[in-house]
C-alpha cells in the first residue's frame, strides 16, 4: 500500500517491535500530520531501548493526542522483515476485546529513512 492511500485515515507508525530491534519508537499521524511521536528510551532510559518494544512511547501517542486506540486505521512498520502483529506491537489495555485487527503494513526499511526526512 502506498503511503498515499494513508492520506486521509489515522495511522500509528513503529519502530521496535521485533525481536532483537533498537530504536524503538511510535508516531501517530493523523490526516497526514504527526500529532505525536516518541522514543521508548525517553521512558526507560535505556539508551537505545534494544530488545524493547516501544508500548510506552505508543501509550503516549495515543494518550497525548486524545485518539482513541478504536480509530486507528493501519499500523505501519519500516521494516519488511518479521512478524510482528496488532496483539504484539499494540499494548493489551488498548487492544480491548477487539475481533477486528488493525492491519500491519511493512515498508522497506531505508525507503522508511529516506520517506522521514
């Protein structure tokens, strides 16, 4: 899917959320504008935050923007690799009881670097 079709919709970008990973992070773009954004290591000061998913920096995304995890629309993550999912890179207390899963989108990793500048 291309990044264009996330034009208009809510969507939570990670970083972070596979095994042995580093820098993990979230961001929540909505209608094409970052409303928050956040390093794990801010949270746990562990300088990289390797090997930690990013659930802090995603609670404070969601919490700091005032959306509500049930307006998410896509998940995306800048790696092909892995197979992370909805039930593993959300936090539980915002996955609720929901039997509609948030897709996981996967974008080539240095075309994520070059999208981001």
């Amino acid at each position: 899917m291309s990044v264009e079709t996330f034009a208009d919709r809510i969507v939570l970008g990670v970083n972070g959320v596979e095994q042995r990973d580093h820098d993990a992070a979230a961001c929540l773009v909505v209608n094409g504008d970052i409303v928050a954004a956040a390093e794990q290591e801010r949270f746990s000061r562990r300088k990289k935050s390797f090997d930690e998913p990013p659930h802090d920096a995603i609670r404070f995304c969601i919490e700091s923007s005032g959306i509500e995890p049930g307006q998410i629309e896509a998940i995306t993550v800048g790696w092909q690799k892995g197979n992370a999912t909805t039930q593993t890179i959300l936090p539980s207390e915002y996955r609720g009881d929901r039997t509609d899963l948030i897709p996981v989108y996967r974008y080539d990793h240095h075309r994520s670097h070059a999208a981001s500048v």
